[in-house]
C-alpha cells in the first residue's frame, strides 16, 4: 500500500480494499474496530463508509462535480453564445447583454433559476406570479 503514517484524505480504491482487508483481519483476532483504527491511523467513520460503500459495490471514488441543479440549461448556453455574437461588440459587458437578453425577451439564463428540471413552475412558484409583486397594497 505505500502508506505510513495518517492515511491521507483521497486514497484509490486498492488502498481502501487494503485497509479494509487489515481490519477485516485484526477484528477476526479480537481487536475491535476502534483499537485496529487506532494503530492503522484511519477515521473509524471512514472505515464504516468505506465498509457500506464496499458491499454496495461503490468502493471507487465517483468522478468530481456533477450536474449542479442551478446549472444552465444546453438551450441557455447556446442562447447566451448567440446573444454574444450578435451584440457582443456593441455591449461589451455580461451585464449589458443580460439586460439585452431579457429586454429582447431572449430568456437568458431564466429558466433554469426559476423552473424545476421537470420542465413548467410548481405549483407555489405559479400562484406568486399570480398574486403580482410584494408590497403593492394600497395603504388606508
């Protein structure tokens, strides 16, 4: 395993199968988890992830990142490109041509912040739009 000392924070999937293997081995002469831990210099709450992750058959770390739910939409990106070689030289500025997109009724980055992925508003997004904006009641 190459290792001494602390085991460092991101380690492969053949260190973690090691250390598990480790444990496995001292826990079946009578260490318990904690004390085998101890002397391994491993997080007992690492080991007991790593221990679910195995039996699940997910002992691999997954790729970083993901798909952010506030993340643009393919369609906003390519809108956004658009928006920025038809006005680009004119604006020069992401907040000039944000304000061109939505003056221009283009929709740039809108529905992604509002909408759910599902595709129309919910229910309680829907019934706000209805009511209009805050604060317009007349006052006695």
């Amino acid at each position: 395993m190459g290792l001494s000392g602390r085991v460092p924070a991101r380690v492969g999937q053949a260190t973690k199968a090691g250390l598990l293997d480790l444990l496995e081995q001292a826990t079946g002469q009578g260490w318990t988890v904690r004390a085998a831990c101890q002397v391994l210099q491993v997080n007992e709450l690492r080991v007991y992830r790593w221990l679910h992750r195995r039996a699940a058959g997910e002992l691999k770390d997954r790729a970083p990142g993901g798909r952010p739910m506030h993340g643009l939409l393919d369609w906003e990106v390519t809108e956004i490109i658009e928006l920025f070689d038809e006005w680009g030289e004119v604006d020069r500025s992401h907040r000039k041509l944000a304000h061109r997109g939505s003056y221009l009724e283009r929709g740039v980055g809108l529905a992604s912040q509002r909408a759910p992925r599902a595709g129309a508003p919910g229910p309680a997004v829907a019934a706000a739009a209805a009511a209009g904006p805050l604060g317009t009641q007349a006052v006695p």
